[in-house]
C-alpha cells in the first residue's frame, strides 16, 4: 500500500496527520521484515489465496508435481 493510500484511509477514519508524517513513517519501516499488514474486513467479505511454493510432491501418475 502507497503512503498516500495510507494517508487517505487514515484521514477517512478521523486522524489530523499530514502526508510528510505519513512518508516520514513509511519510509523508516521500508524493508523491515518484521513489518505485518492487518485487513479489516468483516467475515465472508473477502477472500484471499497464498500462491507460496513448497516444494515437489508425488502426483497419482507417480511424476512429481509443485505444491
């Protein structure tokens, strides 16, 4: 998400805060590994896929397919 995207959503839920304090922020966590996105959706709203890769398993013709 864009730091101007955040900006926005932070402005639609009510906080004064400018868009420099916004990129300032974005900008110190950039490239931090431990940085974790919350969704606020309402159950059932929103479905999402992880389209990881984890290695080769037998499929029933006896080939190995990814997983």
């Amino acid at each position: 998400m864009s730091g101007v995207r955040i900006h926005e959503e932070l402005r639609k839920e009510g906080l004064k805060i400018s868009y420099p304090s916004v990129a300032r922020y974005v900008e110190s966590i950039k490239g931090k590994s431990n940085v974790c996105v919350r969704f606020h959706m309402e159950a059932g709203e929103e479905a999402q896929v992880d389209f990881g890769y984890v290695g080769l398993l037998p499929k029933k013709d006896g080939k190995k397919g990814k997983a």
